[in-house]
C-alpha cells in the first residue's frame, strides 16, 4: 500500500513539476524566451474555440517567435489575471497580444478575426517601448526624423529638455522616418518621410494624442501640451483621441 501511495505521490509531483505550468507562468516564460504571447481566453461550454486557435496558430507560423497561451477565465487560478486585465466582461473567445517583454499590447474578440487581423495587433519594437511607457503612468514624446534631416538635432535636444523640464513625466521615442520595421507604428501616427522635417507627436499619460509639431519646437510647448486630455488622432495602442485605455475586447 505504501508503494502504491509513494508510486502516485511521484506521479504528482513529476507532473506539477513538468508537465503542468500556470498561464501566468507560462507568460513569464515568453517573456524570458521574448516571445509574443497569443493568450486565448474562453471558459467552458464556449463556441468558437477551435477557430480562435486556427487563427492564432496561423499568425504564429507567419510571425514565428510566438506562442498560444489558454485561459480559462472561470478557474480560481486565474483569478489575478482576470481582475488585473479586467477579462471577466468581454466577449469571448478574446484573444491577447502580450508584446515580447511581457506587457499587454492589446486584444481583439476572436469572432471575425483573421490572421493578418491579429498580426496587425503584435506591436513593433518602438510600440512596445510606448506602450511599457504608457504603462509605467509616463507621457511620450514620439520625434520622427532622418539621418541629417535638418534640425534633428536641434529637435533631438528640446524633447530632451522637455523630458528633463517634466520632472521625468516624460519618456522620449526617436524613431527614424525610413525604417521600414517601423512604417505601421508611423503610419497610424499619420507620419511619413516626406515630412522633410522632424516630427514631435505628444502623447498624455492616458495614451491620447495631445500634440504635432513640425520642425522646431519650444521645450516648455512640449511639457505644456503633455498635460492636455482629448486631441486628435490614436496611439498604436489602439486608444482614440480623447479616451483612455479601453476595455480587452471592447
């Protein structure tokens, strides 16, 4: 009898220890592996699974360094993740993009979305660096600009001023006008490289487009427009002007 109890007591632990993890561990590993993480979030008795999961696993064989994550949102484990990113209202099947380092960049109901949809919602590098801005409470400075544009540097300088004028209320994002890696994230800020000058774009602690400057701009216009609500325009965090971070799924 003992051997039989110390025989299941074994295969317990080998596999809580190997072959189970918990979503929230499972995160932390795509973070560690910097991976985009896809998190499927459904309960059960929910239609749609199956097509929710096709999808995604179409996006991460276009995508490649990425990985499909479930969530029961009804299981008592999950119950942090579910408060923390308010899941427990919103439509499902949902599906999350969590960005390589580990933050929320968005998420989308999986009825009706696509591959490209959803690959449209994994961030670029300079959007994962504002949305863990956005994040961390700080407004943002996006200044677009070429190598040897004139009055880069001259710009380069007073958005530093402005981050330094701020008390660190600020966080600056240099994105070069001719990267391509970076066209999404300039496209939806309406930006392009016939600009032929630099670019500032003020975006509030609340992810709302506050302000554009072309060419040269004053520090203090900077720290003065940061402060402002409603504007026009969105940010790549999916937020339109003038609202704050919506709901996952709504």
């Amino acid at each position: 009898m003992r051997m039989v109890i110390g025989a299941a007591a074994g295969l317990f632990l080998a596999f809580n220890s190997v072959g189970w993890t918990s979503v929230s561990g499972e995160l932390d590993q795509a973070k560690s592996r910097g991976q985009v993480a896809f998190v499927l979030v459904t309960e059960p008795g929910a239609g749609g699974d199956g097509e929710a999961e096709a999808v995604i696993k179409g996006a991460i064989k276009k995508a490649g360094k990425a990985v499909l994550i479930r969530l029961d949102r009804t299981s008592a484990e999950n119950a942090k993740l579910v408060g923390r990113y308010r899941l427990s209202g919103p439509q499902i099947p949902l599906v999350l993009v969590f960005a390589p380092n580990g933050v929320l960049a968005g998420g989308a109901v999986a009825n009706g979305l696509n591959v490209d949809g959803l690959l449209g919602k994994v961030p670029t590098k300079k959007e994962v660096e504002l949305i863990t801005a956005l994040q961390s409470g700080k407004g943002v400075l996006v200044l677009a600009s070429c190598s040897g544009m004139a009055g880069r540097v001259e710009a380069i300088k007073a958005c530093e001023k402005g981050c330094e004028m701020s008390s660190g209320k600020l966080y600056l994002i240099s994105v070069d006008m001719n990267d391509q890696s970076e066209q999404k994230m300039l496209g939806k800020l309406r930006i392009t490289a016939t600009a032929g000058q630099p670019v500032t774009v003020v975006i509030n602690s609340r992810g709302q487009i506050v302000g554009v400057f072309n060419g040269p701009v004053n520090p203090a216009d900077l720290v003065t427009a940061s402060v402002k609500t409603g504007g026009g325009g969105c940010c790549p965090g999916g937020k339109k002007a003038g609202a704050a971070c919506p709901t996952p799924g709504k």
